[in-house]
C-alpha cells in the first residue's frame, strides 16, 4: 500500500458570491500521477493553490506528506517543487540567475545547470527571461519547480500554448520525476496529456469531482470503445437513432449527434440505412476512439474545450 501524499478533505472555496471549489475531496497516492481534468473555471487552480499552500480553504483539511499548512508551512516547503499556470519571472534576470535564485529558496538540490539541461534550455542559459518564447518560459518555469529535488510536482497546465514537440519534451520530464518515485498533481484540459501521464484522473466540473478512476476505467464506464458524429442537413431527433441496434447512447450539441457504440463496423450501416430510410442527408460523418473527452460529454453534455 503505498503512503498519500495529498489529502484534500471537504475542501470549499468561496470569492464573494462565486463558490469556485464546492466540497471536493482527494486523495493522491505516492509515487502517482494524478490529473485534474476539466474545462475553464471548473475550480483547478484553485484546488491545486489550496493544496500549495497559497489559497486558504474557505473549508475543508488539507494535509501533505503527513503535515498541514497552518503548523509545518516551512518544512513542508523544501519538499515541494510547485509551477503556477502563470509565472511571473524577473525580466532583468537571465534564465541561469532565475532558477539559481530559486535554488536558494531550498536547503538542498541539484545545481542551475542541471536543472536547466533537465528541461534542455541550456542554450538559453544566458538569456534574459523576457526574451524566451512562452514554450522556453514554460520550461524555465519547470526547472524551478524541480531544482530543489521535490517529492512533490505540482503542474498547473504545464503544456497549454506548446508546439507538440515542446509538450513531449515537458511530458519526458515529468516521466523521469516520476521514475525516481516523485509525485505528480497536475491540471490539464488535454485529454490526450491525460492519458499519456496520469495513473488516475480526477475530472472537475463546477467545483466538484464528477468522476475519478485510471483513463481506461473512466473510458471503460462508457460501455463503448467508439464514439460517432454525425451531422445532418436537417435536425433529427435523437431519439429515432436511440432504438437502433448497436446503438448504446445518443447525445446532441450544437447541431452534432455523438452516438457512442460497440461496433462501428456494424454501427455505421445500420445508421446509414435509417437516416436514408428517414430521406435525412448527412453532411458529416466521423468516428474515433472514445476518450476522456467523451467522459466529460457524457456525463456533463458539454465539451471540455470549446474548439
Ligand atoms: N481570486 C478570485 N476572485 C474571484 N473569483 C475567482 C478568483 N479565482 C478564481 N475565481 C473563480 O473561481 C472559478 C474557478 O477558477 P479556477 O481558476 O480555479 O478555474 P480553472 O479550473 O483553473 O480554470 P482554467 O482551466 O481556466 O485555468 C472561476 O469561476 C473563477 O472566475
Ligand atoms: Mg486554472
């Protein structure tokens, strides 16, 4: 049985009238990648900066590595490595002069420059940080969350605004931290960064956790690997498609029916056959995988980003 790490316990946060976190718990093993998924707003930031010691909880208990915040504030600090979703750096400082000033925030660690070839930003090293690209700022920001050797991570939106080759590089980093028995909370909207990282996902919707499991148990609960799209020159109710055979579920937004199915080699001619029986003429037409954005549709009828 592995030890938690974190411990949230019927946390609550309130801004005046918004409730922005509403009664969550969580529990984050050691040694594991755990992910808050959700859309905007949903309350992961300010879960995560409750946990990080940076927000006070409205209600609720929070313990890390055994110790709360209000007695073990200190100590509980040199164990933790924490990446806003935004940093502010000094501009007049160079990429080297940042993270070794953050290097003298902890009692031990690694050196500036290991950190730094960690994220592989060597060559910047002696760039002023308003001179990165937000993807060189993204991983400046990584180096100063792990150069105190953490137990802990904590990743606010670690890849959000990165080209797919930044976002692999900042994925293999986290898989070595993880390798020498850290832990990981991180947020993300991407699914596919979901998938890929986390051991269990927690997905937030309002303030709340809607669901929580690994990515294939939380896929596994729709009942169906295939999700298809379909979308019509005229409305059609979704019911008429509800009764088909190999048909398990039927949503709409925005003009697209998504039906998740068993089969889509069977699905998809039986569907075809209806729509022609019903004269409806489809415009479009796709299938794929079901993923964790199917999740969050299913049991929130909404998308997790609005593309
Ligand atoms: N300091 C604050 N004052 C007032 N409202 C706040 C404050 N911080 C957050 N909120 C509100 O709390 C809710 C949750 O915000 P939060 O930043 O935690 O969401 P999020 O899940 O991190 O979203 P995103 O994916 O956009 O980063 C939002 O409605 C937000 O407007
Ligand atoms: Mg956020």
């Amino acid at each position: 049985m592995n030890a938690i790490a974190i411990r949230g316990r019927g946390l609550v946060k309130r801004f005046d009238d918004v409730i922005a976190v509403d009664g969550l718990d969580l529990e984050v093993r050691s040694g594991e990648c755990f992910g808050l998924l959700g859309p905007n707003g949903a309350g992961k930031t300010t879960t995560v900066e409750m946990l990080e010691g940076l927000q006070s909880p409205t209600a609720g208990e929070i313990e890390i590595l055994g110790r709360r915040w209000d007695r073990q504030a200190t100590r509980l600090r040199q164990r933790l490595g924490i990446q806003l979703q935004q940093s502010e750096f000094q501009d007049k400082l160079t990429v080297l002069e940042t993270v070794r000033l953050f290097r003298s925030f902890y009692e031990r660690g690694w050196s500036a420059e290991q950190a730094i070839q960690t994220v592989s930003l060597q060559e910047k090293a002696r760039a002023y940080v308003r001179k990165l690209s937000g993807g060189q700022k993204q991983r400046l920001s990584l180096a100063c969350a792990l150069v105190g050797e953490p137990e802990i991570l904590f990743l606010d939106e670690p890849t959000t605004g990165l080209d797919p080759q930044s976002r692999l590089r900042i994925w293999d980093v986290v898989a070595a931290f993880r390798q020498r028995g850290g832990t990981v909370l991180l947020t993300t909207h991407y699914m596919e960064e979901a998938e890929r990282l986390c051991d269990r996902v927690a997905i937030i919707d309002r303030g709340k956790v809607i669901a929580l499991g690994s990515p294939a148990e939380l896929i596994g609960s729709l009942r169906a690997d295939h999700v298809v799209e379909l979308e019509l020159e005229s409305p059609l109710a979704p019911e008429t498609l509800a009764v088909l055979d190999e048909v398990l579920a039927v949503g709409e937004e925005n003009g697209t029916l998504r039906l998740t199915v068993r089969h889509p080699h069977r699905a998809v001619p039986l569907l075809l056959g209806e729509l022609e029986r019903r004269g409806a003429k489809l415009t479009r037409l796709a299938t794929h995988h079901a993923t964790l954005e199917d999740v969050f549709v299913e049991l929130t009828g909404r998308h997790l980003r609005d593309s």
